[in-house]
C-alpha cells in the first residue's frame, strides 16, 4: 500500500504516457505508448539483445567506478588529513585534472590505448575519480579538530585517528561523492558508448536512433534509468546499513 | 603561513622594519606552493616534446599546442567558438534556474504533499540521460541551437532541482515560527528567512548542474553542430590534427577553470556566511573567511554577463564559422 502510494506519481505519468499516446494526441509514431515500449523490452530479452549491451556496459561502468572509488577514497582521505602541505601543492592540478573533459579525453587516450574496452574503462574511471577525490578531501579537512585533539590525548595512533575518528565523521560526504559519481558513470558511460562502440546500451541507442525504430530507443532509454535507479538503490542501500553502523560507533564513542 | 615567533606578543622579534626581500618571500613562496607542480607538469610535457621521448605525432609540446590556439585564432575564429559554447551553457544553466528553482519551491513550500508524491517520478527523471533523446529532441525542435539546449537544460536541471528541494525542505521551521510571531507577512518570510537559508544549497546545485552541462557541452557539439569547441575537437580528430586536439583541450580545460573559479567567487563573495555555518570550527579563533575584493567581484560579474550576452548574441546571429586549414 505505501508502495503504491510512494510511487503513485510515476504510474499516473506512465497511464498518461500510454492515454495520449493511444488516444493520438501525441504522435505515436514519436512517442509509442508505454506497453508497446514494455513489449519490445520484452521481445529484445527474448532475442537476448539486450542482455548482451547490458552486461557489455556493466562490464564498463562497474570496473571503472570501483577503480575510481578505490582511488579516489583514500587519495582524497589522505591529502585532506595526512597531508595537507601537499593538498594545498597539489590544489591547482588537480582542479585543473578535474576539468579535462572526458570526451575531450577519449580522443587522446584512444591515441594511446587502442579502441577495445580499456580506454571506455579509463574514461568512466576518470569521471568518477574527481567528484569522489574532492568529496573526500572536503571531509576530512571538515572533520571537529576537537574530535581529533581529544583522540591524539587519548593516545591514537595515526592509523588508529583515521580509522576511529577521521573515517566516521568523513564518511557521508564521501558517501555523497561516491553516489554522485556513480551517476556520472553511467551518464559518460552512454554517451561515450554512443560515440563510438560496438557494443553496450549507448551503442544500441545510437543504432535505434539511425534505423529510427524509436520504440526500440524509448525500450533502451527505459532500461538504462530503471539500471541507474537499480543501481543507485544497492549503493544506497549499502551506504545506510554501513554508515547507520558508523554513525551509531561514532555516537557511542562521543558519549 | 606565518613563522613562528619566540618573542612574547606585544614585543617584536627582532627588527620590526622587514626589508623588502623578506616581505616578498612568502608571497613567492606561496605562489611557488600554489602553481609549481602544475609549472612543473607543464615543462616536462614542454620538454618531453623537445627531446622526442614521446611523438609529436601523438604528443604534441606545449609550444606547438600554443602555437594551434593562435593559429586556430586567427583562421577560424576561435574565440567566436568560445564564445559560442560559453552562450550555450549559461542559457542552458538561466533556462534550468527559471524552471527549477520555481518548481521545487512549489513542490517543498506551496504543496509539500503533491512534492513527496512527484518524488520517485522526479528521481527517475534526473536519471535519463538526455544525450539519448538528442534525434527525438530534433525531431521536436528542428535542427539548430534549441535541441543542444534543451539538453543542456535538461541536465542541469535536475541538480538545481534537487539541491533547490532538499533546501527548502529544510528551512528551520523555527526561525518561520519567529518570524511569524513577528507578524512577517509571506513576503517577508520568504525573503528574509526561507530565500537566505535555502541559497547555499540551491548555488551547490546550480555549481554541480554546470559542470555536468560542460561536460555535456562538449559531446552534443560532437555529435551534431557547426560551431563551438567539441566541433573544433571532434574536426581535429578526424583529421588527425593532434595539435588543434591539444590546443581546443587546452581552452576547454581554462574554461572550466575559470567557470569553476567565478562560481566560487560568488560563492565566498556572497554566501560566505554560510561556510562559516556549516562548519565553524575552521573559522575558529583567529582565523575568519577572508573577504573577497569587491571590486573584482563586480567586474567578474560583469564580464559573466557580458560573455553571456555576446554568446548568445552569436549564437541567435548564426554566424557562419569555416573550420578548414587553408
């Protein structure tokens, strides 16, 4: 019931999509209605089309956001917390890496990469590393010197500070870099896929797009958001398990 | 970073006349902190062009990349192209402030239930990547400036959106008791307590929505445009011109720098309070946010406005840029 009720904007827009579509009062031709569009999804699993560009995009994003993540946390941690002499040295380069637009990219790495899988993994992974590297240096520089006063008093460790003390209060803006790069994965990952691949999501819509089966697009275009929501949800869904343990740790060790 | 002082405060350490060699240290010595890596980066690359450890094939020096822009100056009007891609974005960035902000003021404030409703419905929509309705967008606009930006509007929307609603949702509802009981009308309410509280968080958005747009910017001028810098770069990749690739990377690179730069100007400029809100501590003792000139804060402004204007100016006139290298 509260399902329903959570959700109930997107099946009145989808009941919309379908009555006007139907009914002619926007072109069908442009817009097919949503059940044609779930019957090519439908159809393209049959012919296990779409299968194939899914796992050929997952294939992309997910090694290139896990690079990036596993970089870019404790690169950011450190240059926030250990570091600072060197982040305040390395604050214009890497604002200046920041902007080397992917796209821009791709025609230069491809120079050196070839065209086969390694230089779409690169790209996404580039993306992904900046919005991560920044939120993480952001909280660790934001962290209560307090807390960090009173744990050297304590007698930690510098390890022993960054995990007890600099972690937990970094982790939700780090976790909020982390999700927005997941985000930009899949954004770039479509776009660089479109254009130029041979296979993936991004591929297929550009293929649908030159063949103008346009309910084919709208059934592509539907599979890559409900992938994003899908994958957006897992991550969430990770973060507040974990960050709902760190945070309650946090407070129990405030008290 | 001052050095530290033996004497007890109150008495000077030693002489208190600083020659002028001395004043002028630390300032080099925080430039050299500020911009010596990146100088570094740029010799070695200067470098590894001239003693051929990489080819200028693929690696073109920096000189030659320099050489490019101005060539690219010259011959094809290169700043006209910056310009124009400027125009773009911004427009695209005015046209997602008018729709979103409105909107999720609407959708927190005016009609919070209908908002929690729309929820799922908006998220979803923040995650369709336009790039894909780019033909549909055509098909709907014509050929021509309104499908590019309409997507560009379409993906910075949704962050001014969200940022927008997670703001205005969170409004102190104390602070609209207060002024309440201050016999504030709806007026003032707004623009004293809910419009000062909600900026920081709508400008974090709009920052987020930009860079994003920019990133955008380029692809969609890839795909289909006559003009602007991801139509210079996309030209030169197929024409295996490497040092024009460089070279239009190198202004797309400056670009965003200095659109990062201006919005954090505006940001400490005019919403420095709000850093020092969200977390005092750095601001603790002595050390307080250090004020922007204002003067160049207006000029930067106006130069904002004025690149605005002469890029759209370009882009409504329609100028017709040839690209070919004679």
């Amino acid at each position: 019931m509260s399902f329903l009720r959570k959700h109930a904007a997107i099946f009145i827009f989808l009941a919309l999509w379908e009555g006007l579509s139907r009914f002619q009062i926007i072109d069908p031709l442009f817009f097919p209605p949503f059940t044609k569009v779930l019957a090519t999804i439908a159809d393209l699993f049959k012919l296990g089309v779409l299968e194939r560009q899914i796992t050929a995009s997952l294939y992309r994003a997910i090694p290139g956001f896990l690079l990036a993540t596993i970089i870019g946390v404790p690169l950011g941690l450190l240059l926030g917390g250990w570091f600072k002499n060197i982040n305040g040295f390395l604050e214009l380069p890497l604002e200046v890496f920041s902007q080397l637009n992917p796209f821009l990219l791709f025609h230069i790495i491809i120079l050196f990469m070839g065209i086969g899988e390694a230089p779409k993994v690169t790209i996404v992974a580039w993306t992904c590393l900046w919005p991560i590297v920044f939120s993480s240096i952001n909280g660790a520089v934001n962290v209560n010197p307090h807390l960090i006063k009173s744990g050297r008093a304590f007698g930690l460790s510098r390890i022993a500070l960054i995990r007890k003390i600099v972690w937990p209060a970094a982790a939700p803006l780090v976790f909020a870099g982390v999700r927005l790069s997941l985000g930009y994965s899949l954004f770039m990952l479509i776009a660089a896929e479109m254009m130029g691949a041979s296979s993936g999501l991004g591929f297929m819509v550009m293929r649908t797009q030159e063949a103008f089966q346009l309910d084919r697009l709208f059934a592509t275009v539907t599979v890559i958001a409900f992938l994003g929501l899908f994958l957006d949800f897992l991550l969430r869904l990770f973060g507040e398990k974990f960050l709902l343990l760190k945070m309650e740790s946090h407070l129990n060790a405030t008290d | 970073m001052k050095p530290l002082s033996l004497a007890a405060p109150g008495f000077p350490a030693s002489s208190p006349r600083k020659s002028w060699s001395r004043s002028l240290w630390p300032r080099w010595e925080s430039g050299l902190q500020k911009y010596g890596v990146l100088l570094f980066l740029l010799f070695i690359w200067e470098l590894s062009g001239q003693a051929h450890w990489v080819s200028q094939e693929i690696v073109p020096s920096l000189s030659l990349s320099l050489r490019a822009i101005a060539e690219m100056w010259i011959q094809i009007n290169l700043g006209s192209h910056i310009l124009i891609s400027l125009g773009r974005v911004i427009t695209g960035l005015v046209i997602a402030i008018i729709i979103g902000v409105p909107l999720a003021f609407i959708l927190s404030r005016v009609w919070p239930t209908l908002g929690e409703r729309v929820d799922s419905l908006t998220r979803v929509f923040g995650l369709i990547n336009p790039y894909c309705f780019f033909p549909l967008f055509v098909i709907m606009f014509g050929l021509g400036e309104t499908p590019k930006i309409a997507v560009l509007s379409w993906v910075s929307l949704w962050p001014i959106f969200f940022g927008s609603q997670a703001a205005f949702r969170a409004v102190d509802p104390q602070l609209i008791k207060t002024a309440k009981s201050l016999c504030c009308g709806p007026w003032a309410i707004f623009w004293k307590v809910t419009a000062p509280s909600s900026l920081p968080s709508i400008f974090n958005g709009a920052r987020v929505g930009v860079e994003m747009s920019f990133f955008i910017l380029i692809a969609a001028e890839m795909t289909g445009a006559t003009a602007g810098l991801g139509w210079i770069i996309h030209n030169a990749g197929a024409a295996y011109e490497t040092d024009r690739i460089y070279g239009a990377g190198i202004c797309v690179v400056i670009l965003g720098v200095g659109l990062n730069r201006f919005l954090h100007l505006i940001r400490r400029g005019f919403l420095a309070w709000s850093d020092y809100m969200a977390s005092p501590w750095l601001y603790a003792g002595h050390s307080s946010p250090k004020p922007v000139n204002r003067i160049i804060l207006w000029l930067s402004c106006l130069i904002f406005v004025l690149v605005f204007g002469l890029g759209l100016w370009k882009i409504i006139l329609g100028e017709n840029l040839i690209i070919a290298r004679p």
